[in-house]
C-alpha cells in the first residue's frame, strides 16, 4: 500500500510540475563532498540571490543523495531568460562546481517532469524547494 501511495504522490507532483514550459533541467554536481545540510543551505542561498535579482523565473530543485551519505547533487527545473547562469555564477564564485561537473538539457515537455525529477523526490532524505516570481505565482 505504501509504493502506491507513494507512486501516486510522484505522479501527481510530476503532473503539477509538468504544468510548467520549463526551459532547462539540469544536473549539477559539486566538486567537493557536500552533505544534505550544507547543500541545502547553498540552494536557500541561491533562492534568496534569485528572488532579489531576477524577474521572470521559477525554478524546482531536488537533492539526490549519494550512497556514501556524504555527497550529493541537485537536479533543477529551470525557466527564466539567465537565471540558470545566475545559479552557476554563484556557485563558480563559492569555487563548488567547474563546468566538467555541470549539465544542462533543453527541458522536453513530452518527457515530463515525472521523467527529469520526480523519481527522486520517494528517495529517502531528499531536500527540495521550488522559488519563483511574481508573474509565475503558482496556481
């Protein structure tokens, strides 16, 4: 009973998302062992820098968490004219990642958000959070 639920929550939160014409998903992974909590950390820091310096933008992120427990890298969903730069602009300055480390694809609605990231988001001790501007306010 519980991978049903668990299936149908996915489902519903990759349908939600999927709403969204993202422009990129990318998979960003740091060059240094970074654990949950500090990664957190630098994706609130990044929101924050975002929300003050952008317009026109959302952007969806996940941690996945590697097996050694003491690494992880994060997969976002982003839309906006320079915000995924932005987001690499921050991180290059705190020296985290260097462009062998980064990937971006053209986001294809037909795959779906469920495809780019919600298979993460049953993982366990994920971390995620959504940021956007005004003019995308969620529905």
């Amino acid at each position: 009973m519980q991978e049903s639920n668990t299936y149908n929550l996915t489902k519903h939160w990759g349908n939600w998302l999927g709403e969204t014409k993202w422009d990129y998903f990318s998979t960003i992974t740091y060059k240094f062992d970074i654990n949950s909590k500090r990664n957190e950390n630098i994706m609130l820091e990044i929101e924050k820098k975002i929300q003050n310096k952008m317009k026109n933008y959302k952007v969806f992120w996940i941690m996945e968490q590697t097996g050694n427990k003491y690494q992880t890298h994060n997969h976002l969903l982003i839309k906006g004219n320079g915000v995924k730069d932005e987001i690499i602009t921050h991180l290059k300055k705190k020296n985290l990642i260097n462009d062998k480390f980064i990937k971006h694809i053209k986001y294809d609605k037909q795959l779906g958000a469920n495809y780019y990231v919600c298979k993460y988001i049953k993982s366990k001790n994920i971390r995620y959070g959504i940021s956007y501007s005004d003019d995308y306010k969620l529905k």
